[in-house]
C-alpha cells in the first residue's frame, strides 16, 4: 500500500483529542509546547530506524549516537527553544554486541556535552530486526516559533549552506568498499576539521550541528521558522501551508559550499536536486519581516533566498530567469511502500 508521511499523519491527527488548556502548540509542527506552572516545556521524539534512516555499513556507532540526540535538539531549536533532558530507547538486534552499544551511548553523551543536556531515562528491548532507536527531548522556550506565522512580503531566510549533507551521502555510497569510507568514517567521528574535502561533506551528514544558537536568537525576529530535515522543497512548503502562504525562491541566491559543487562534478550529479531534495542539513528556514531583517543581521548569519507570497503565487525557484514550480521531493518516511 502506497501513502505519504504527512497524508497519514494528518489522518492520525484527526483521531486525537487536541488543544487542551495545557497545550499551546500540538501536533503538526517540529515540536509540541504545553503549559507549566513557571514557563512553557517543548518537547519532541524522533524515532530511527535501522534500513530506513540509517545503514550501519555507512556509519559508526559513536556517529549514530551523535546524530540521534542533534535530530531533536534541532527540532527544539526551530521551536526557538533550549534543550535540557533527553529520554533514549533502544531495541537491540542480536548481533549487535555490547562493545556497539556502548559506542551509541558514547556518541550520545558527546551531544549531551555539545549541547548542554542530561539523559534522565528510556528503555531497552530486543528486536527481532533491524536496529530500533527512539529518542525524546523536552526543553523550554519562552516564545515558540511556529510554522504557521508567515506573511506575504517576509523574507525566506537561511542560516547556512544546503546541499552538503547530501553530498556526503552520495560520496559515502560512491566509495562503498574501497576502505576510503573507513578512513573518513574514523576522522568525522574523531572530530578532524578539514573543509573542501569529502570529510567535511561526510560530517555534515553524520555529525549534523543542530543550530541551538540561531534558534534562540531568530526567535526574536522571525515569524515563522524549520528546520532542514526533509529538504529545502518540502520543509519550505511545510511553512507555506501552515501559514497559508506561496513562496519565490531565487536559486542563485541560496548558499551553497564551493564543496558541495566539486563533489557533484566528480559523481556527475546535480548538486541543486541535492539543494532541493537532499535533507538532513538541519539549517533553519525562516519568515522575516523585512522592518526585522537588519536587527537579525547584526546578531546572525543568515541568507536572504526569496520571498514569502500570497498563497494564489504558489511555490516557484527562478532559475537563470525563468520561474518553475518548486515541488516537495524530499524525504518521506513511506515513498517506497
């Protein structure tokens, strides 16, 4: 049976009783806000699966640890939100020893120290497949940024370069088998810095920075913000339905690492489908309105691509002068059912 990720979700949501006195943003957006008694919690869960969202012959265990807990940070950081405690579940395969879980634990507390948040609980179980690992962040925000807040004329901002993390993927399947991954592998997780290369590409994909930091300081001037986990097509038309909005985006506007242009050269690829579809680069998309724009510039780096529309504009990407639709092609939990 063929379905789509957000179609199904939207059915599940239906079912639900929602927007108690308590809650102050619910389902259908990076997290959930409800009300305590001195400020408001925001909470998130992520659950990944082993032959879904990762191969283990394509990551290390300290890596995926990393990874794991940064997913949900990022969620809480586009809520405008300060992780503080973590819930993790595991359900463990047999052939995965302790030596490899041990691994997974350590690379979730290096994102607990990046991070500043503690592990409080969780649980753990057997799987008669595939590796199963589910993980919860609850922290604070003060004032929530939404999906839902974009008005025509704002801004579409950026905090950072797409693509990259796509094209580590695609470096990491290309050499599959012929030991560079391993030695790459070992630097990402060891933390060497080397820009221009497919170790840092391979970095962003594996050890993904989630951007507490713009977070915190775009709440306060943006109206509407995501993160880039799905990519640049689907997560904007996210906001752009949430806040009944049509988008322009301006190719030649959106940044993109002279990295991430070498690597399509060399697999003869098209690093803008990467731009558009890849994912998982967990820079935030955000609604500025333009009489906030130069405040934000004075405390964040961020990139001006386009611009929010009335909703009959729809979603378009000009592309050396012509304008084309621009179409959600990026991940989707249930595309290949």
């Amino acid at each position: 049976m063929k379905r789509g990720e957000f179609e199904l979700i939207k059915k599940m949501q239906g079912r639900l009783k929602t927007g108690g006195d308590r809650v102050r943003i619910g389902i259908d957006d990076d997290a959930a806000v409800v009300k305590s008694p001195d400020h408001s919690l925001v909470g998130t869960v992520d659950l990944l699966v082993e032959g879904i969202h990762f191969e283990l012959f394509l990551n290390r265990p300290r890596l995926l640890g990393r990874k794991a807990l940064a997913v949900n940070v990022s969620d809480i950081a586009a809520m405008g939100g300060t992780p503080l405690y973590a819930l993790v579940s595991l359900a463990i395969p047999s052939h995965l020893d302790d030596e490899f879980i041990i691994a997974l634990y350590d690379g979730l507390q290096d994102s607990c120290e990046r991070y500043d948040l503690e592990i409080v609980g969780g649980d753990t179980s057997r799987s008669p497949g595939p590796l199963f690992l589910d993980v919860t962040v609850w922290g604070e925000v003060e004032k929530p940024v939404k999906r839902t807040g974009a008005r025509p004329g704002d801004f579409i901002c950026v905090t950072g370069p797409l693509g990259d993390s796509a094209a580590g993927l695609q470096w990491l399947l290309h050499e599959k088998g012929t030991g560079r991954e391993e030695e790459v592998l070992l630097a990402v997780e060891k933390g060497v810095e080397m820009e221009n290369s497919p170790t840092y590409l391979v970095a962003r994909h594996l050890d993904p920075r989630a951007r507490v930091d713009a977070g915190g300081i775009a709440g306060k001037f943006a109206t509407a913000m995501i993160d880039i986990s799905d990519g640049l097509g689907s997560d904007l038309l996210h906001i752009c339905q949430g806040s009944d909005v049509g988008a322009w985006v301006d190719k030649d506007k959106i940044p993109i690492s002279s990295c991430t242009k070498e690597m399509a050269d060399y697999l003869q690829q098209d690093y803008f489908k990467w731009v558009l579809d890849g994912g998982e680069d967990y820079e935030m998309i955000m609604a500025v309105p333009k009489e906030n724009f130069h405040q934000l510039k004075e405390e964040l780096c961020v990139h001006v691509i386009g611009e929010f529309k009335p909703k009959e504009f729809g979603q378009q990407v000009q592309v050396q002068g012509k304008k084309l639709p621009l179409l959600p092609g990026g991940w989707d939990h249930f595309r290949k059912l």
